[in-house]
C-alpha cells in the first residue's frame, strides 16, 4: 500500500464522526432529504478521503440503482455509498454523487446526529428489504 495523502478542505466541513478525517464541505450538498437504514442522509455532489467498495446492485425506495460504499480512508469505517448507475430516468441525476449519512458524521457546527430513526418523508432512499 502507497502512502496516504489526506486533503484537508477549508469553510465549513463535514468529517468523519469516528476519526474527524474531512470528507465534504456544505457548498457541495445536493440534497438533505436522503434516509437510509440509519436516519438522515446527505447527497454530495463531491466527496474526499473515502475508497469505493464494490459496485452492487441495490432495490432502494426510488428504484434499482447501481451503488458503492464508502469508505473513510482514515479509520475505514462506512460513512455511506456512492451512485455508480441509476436504472431509472428520474434518478439519474444521483449519478457520480455520494450519500453521507448523518449519523456517521461531524456536521459544521461541531454536533453530531444521535438519533437513528426518524419518519421517512419524500425523496428519501434507502434499501428496501
């Protein structure tokens, strides 16, 4: 394995809840109202300091979409997934975009998300089991 280099952003940054290793800043949030299995969620049009795990194809509330996750290069633990392919036309927006989840990040303000189950409103995605 190489050596890890780390890009340290500037303004107000989302980090890894576990480790603090930055992984996006809030001018780059697409969408606040994702779910997943764990809460709230965020879409990101870009995300830093993560590894792709392998693609995988997931039934989620708005359709089959071709997924990855990610990975903090820090600690290694999974802080959400990417969108590699959306099967559907109206998603395919999401495509080439990551999803933070919001219990497994620091947000600006230095808080952190406890709460792990809220209703699911429209727009939200998730696995569907």
């Amino acid at each position: 394995m190489g050596r890890l280099f780390v890009v340290n952003l500037e303004g107000r940054i989302y980090s890894c809840k576990y480790c603090r290793t930055h992984l996006a800043v809030t001018e780059d949030i697409v969408s606040k109202s994702f779910h997943s299995k764990n809460g709230k969620a965020y879409l990101f049009r870009k995300v830093v300091n993560v590894t792709l795990g392998e693609k995988d194809n997931r039934v989620m509330m708005t359709g089959m979409h071709t997924v990855a996750d990610i990975f903090c290069v820090g600690c290694g633990s999974i802080v959400g997934w990417k969108y590699e392919t959306a099967h559907e036309k109206s998603q395919k927006y999401k495509e080439g975009k990551s999803v933070l989840e919001r219990l497994k990040v620091f947000v600006p303000d230095g808080s952190n998300y406890w709460v792990a189950h809220e209703a699911h409103v429209g727009g939200s995605d998730t696995d569907v089991v």
